[in-house]
C-alpha cells in the first residue's frame, strides 16, 4: 500500500514561534504537502521553547492555505474537556468544511500536571481517552448529555454550532489497550514509526477495528438461516433469536468479508470472480462508517481489483 501513502507536514509548536510555524505551514503546502499536523502543548520538551495554541493557530492556518489541518495529538483531561475539544473542531469544520482532522491521544504530565491535577496511571489514561471519545462522538450526533462518569460529567452539554460532518478521529497508541481504543472509536491511528513496536500496535489496532465491524455485523445473522428462504419464517423477532443461535461469529465471517484491510476485501472478492462472476454486488452491512467504507473502496480497494484485472491482459 506504499503507492496510497499521503504526505503531512508535521509542526512543532515547542520549537517555532506560531508566527514562524505560520510561515512553514504556507511553505509545507507550496512544497507539495497534503495535510499540515501540529502539535498540542501546554509546555516544551524543554527550556528555552516555544508553546503556541495550537487551537488558535489553526485558525490560522486555514485561512492562509487550502489543506487539511489538525492536531496530533488533543488530550482530553484537565486542559481539555471533551466537551470543548467538539466545540473546537465543530467550529474548525463549520470555519473550514472538509478539512479538519482531529488527532488525539491521551496526553502528558508535562502538558496536564501544571494546571494542578494528579497524573493518572497508563491505564486511567486509556480509561479517560475513551471515555472522552465516546462522549465526543454523542455530541457530534447531536445529542444533550448529561454523563457522570470516572473521569468527566457534563449537565445538558449539546454542540448548538454543529457541522454537517464530523471530522474524522486519529488516535494515538504506542501500545495494544490505547490501539484498541482507536480500533473502537478511532478513524485511524497515530504511532511511532518504530519497526520493533509499531505492528503489534497495527495489528491490534485492525483486531479492534475488525471487531467493532462484526458487533455490526451481527444482526446480519438474521438473514443467514437457509431455512428462512424456504421455511414459514415470518417473525423478525423470532428469526433473530434462531439465528443467534445457529449462526456463530465464525459462521459470519465466512458469510460476510469483515477486515480492516483493503487487501483482505479485494482478495475474498477475487475469490468470487474466480467463480465466473461478471458482476459482484457489494453492500456494507456493519453500519460501522459507511461513508469512510466507501471511501476506502474507492481509494484501495477498486483500484487494487482493476490493477489486477489489467495485469493479468498483460
């Protein structure tokens, strides 16, 4: 998948002025960049530095250039409520519609510590990132929340400015549980480019992502029963509660294709070619982002199927 690799200017607002970091991001598109990704600090690695709003910047940078543009990584914590951060990109996708991204993760003492709070434990963190994803997602769908959890409460919190799209959702992970996390609630995922460590963060990554496609998947269990085509089968209720019985997960992974990979989907639809097939009819049944699975198709996996089929004229 090297030839679908997409270019981002990274920018530190620990090292440059914002007005400097201004200039780079002007420069990064002129240069041939597609997206700019900056960071989201409350203090430097160390001093003397630099530690510009990222948020404020932005603004800044949409107006100036014509790319995508977001962070990596917003923590959710004392700094940033999960509330404001919708609020933040709600307004940055109104502002500039399309492009903005949200990169996020579950922050540091060095950004979080300063404003008096306790730092969690690995776990907590992962913890309260979910618990903010989640409440980040309610409010894009436009719901009123009232939410007392571990970690966060709101009282009737609604985005009154809300877009017609929400941006989409990277999430950091250097390790499985937060992988898992952005598996969950994540449109894609943030990490290290270590070689050592980065694919088992990947691979945990598509194992949460694949099965939060088989949760909704599952009510497709309903349509697998044969005897349902042939038998006085009439009750939708009753047809579920027969299946969910009779039709295990394997059962529906050998039914349904349910990968993250571009490349497990255009094998299996081969497989059907191979079968003499001059038309296939796919449907997406998880209900798991259908407008990011189109996209997906459209970017990976068609192109890798006519690639395919044009070799093989070769």
């Amino acid at each position: 998948m090297a030839d679908t690799a997409r270019y981002f200017s990274g920018l530190a607002h620990e090292q440059f002025a914002p007005d400097d970091l201004l200039r780079q991001a002007i420069e990064s598109e002129a240069a041939g960049f597609e997206a700019i990704a900056c960071s989201d600090h409350l203090q430097p690695w160390w001093e003397p530095g630099q530690a510009g709003h990222a948020w404020v910047w932005l603004g800044a940078v949409g107006q100036a250039t014509r790319l995508p543009l977001g962070t990596a990584v917003t923590p959710p914590g004392p700094r940033y409520h999960p509330v404001l951060i919708a609020q933040g990109w709600a307004t940055l996708e109104v502002m500039f519609p399309g492009r903005p991204f949200l990169g996020f993760g579950s922050g540091e003492s060095l950004n979080e510590t300063p404003l008096g709070a306790d730092w969690p434990s690995p776990d907590e963190q992962v913890e309260r990132m979910e618990e903010a994803l989640e409440l980040i997602h309610r409010l894009f769908a436009g719901e009123r929340i009232d939410h007392r959890g571990r970690h966060f409460s709101t009282r009737g919190a609604i985005l009154h400015t809300r877009p017609g799209r929400r941006p989409p959702i990277y999430v950091s992970a250097f390790g499985p549980a937060a992988a898992g996390v952005a598996g969950r609630w994540g449109d894609g995922l943030w990490t290290l480019a270590d070689p050592e460590r980065a694919p088992a963060v990947i691979e945990a990554y598509r194992a949460a992502a694949d099965d939060a496609a088989l949760e909704g998947a599952r009510v497709w269990k309903g349509a697998q029963p044969p005897e349902f085509y042939t038998d006085d089968w009439h009750d939708p209720r009753a047809m579920q509660e027969h299946a969910q019985r009779e039709v295990s997960d394997d059962d529906l992974r050998q039914a349904l294709i349910i990968s993250s990979d571009p490349e497990v989907h255009a094998e299996r639809i081969r497989e059907v070619e191979r079968l003499g097939a001059t038309i296939v009819a796919l449907m997406n049944v998880s209900g798991a982002d259908p407008h990011g699975a189109l996209r997906t198709y459209g970017e990976h996996v068609l192109p890798a199927l006519r690639g395919a089929r044009a070799g093989g004229f070769g």
